[in-house]
C-alpha cells in the first residue's frame, strides 16, 4: 500500500511539473511602455533590463505588425500609431521628453528605446522612434539606431537575432 502512495504522488508530481505554467500569451514580439510613466530615458538607461517595470500590456504587440523591412527598420502596422498611443499620439513625441520603451522577442527583453522629438536636441543612447519617422497615412515608423560613438565596437542592438527570427514571417524586403 505505501508503494502505492508513493507512486501516485510520483505520478501526480511528474504531471504537475510537466504542465506549462507560463501565460497563454506569448511575447512573440512587443514595444511595452514603462509601468511608471514619470520616468524617461535617462532616468532608466543605466538599469538592468530586467529590473525595469514594464506595463502589464504592450502598446504594439506581433499581431499588430504586418510587415517589417530590416534595412531601414521600418514596422508596418495594422492601424495607425495613434490607434495604439492614442489620439494624442503625435504629442507624445514632442510634450514627453525622452520617453521609454522596451522591445520584446519571444518573451525575452531585448533593449531600451525612447520615443523622442526629432526637433529635440536629446540624444539618447538608445535606439529611437522618432516623430518624424512616423507615418500614420502609411501606418508605418522607423526605428532609428543608437548613436555611434566607436565604430569599432559598434554593435546595432536592432539586428539582435532573437528580434529577426520573431518577426521571421513578417519580415519583407
């Protein structure tokens, strides 16, 4: 009878521990904007990746995406930006000063970004949505890179693979 017991627990463990406890939705690919909306850019680019608190729902997510040109970096969306930021979209760019986001591939975080005015004379460390790199008509912005400060050692954050291989089927030329 003990040997019993101990093989249902057996049993019962290896199934429970078999079960997939990570939640139904998956970060194929995502642009989370920062839990604390206080912050900027330079309030957070010196911080683990990690560490920083995100929203519990991303702003663009792989659904969303209908086409990505890895040249220019350019995400082509189902609606236009300001269907995911809001009506008030483009006065994000130019009223919050170096606000942050996080990119997301297959539910690891990739890197820091920051939604900046093009006019502004900030230039963050990371890569960048710029204002005018959005085009609502076309439903579509660039991501623009990190300025480069030694070519030599220059790595383009963007061209991460675990970003590629999740948007592999919605990458086109």
């Amino acid at each position: 009878m003990k040997n019993q017991i101990i093989f249902v627990i057996t049993i019962f463990f290896t199934i429970f521990l078999s079960c997939d406890n990570s939640p139904e939705f998956e970060d194929r690919f995502s642009i989370y904007l920062l839990e604390n909306d206080t912050l900027t850019t330079i309030n957070v680019e010196e911080q683990i990746l990690s560490d920083i608190k995100l929203k519990d729902n991303p702003i663009i997510q792989f659904d969303d995406i209908i086409g990505y040109q890895v040249a220019d970096h350019k995400v082509y969306l189902n609606e236009k930006l300001s269907y995911y930021l809001g009506t008030d979209s483009m006065r994000v760019f130019s009223k919050i000063f170096g606000y942050p986001f996080v990119i997301i591939a297959n539910d690891e975080r990739i890197y820091l970004g920051s939604f900046i005015s093009g006019i502004s004379s900030y230039a963050p460390g990371t890569p960048k949505i710029l204002d005018d790199a959005v085009n609502n008509t076309e439903k579509s912005f660039i991501i623009s890179g990190a300025p480069i400060y030694d070519e030599t050692t220059f790595i383009d954050i963007r061209n991460d693979e675990r970003i590629l291989k999740a948007l592999g089927d919605k990458i086109i030329d």
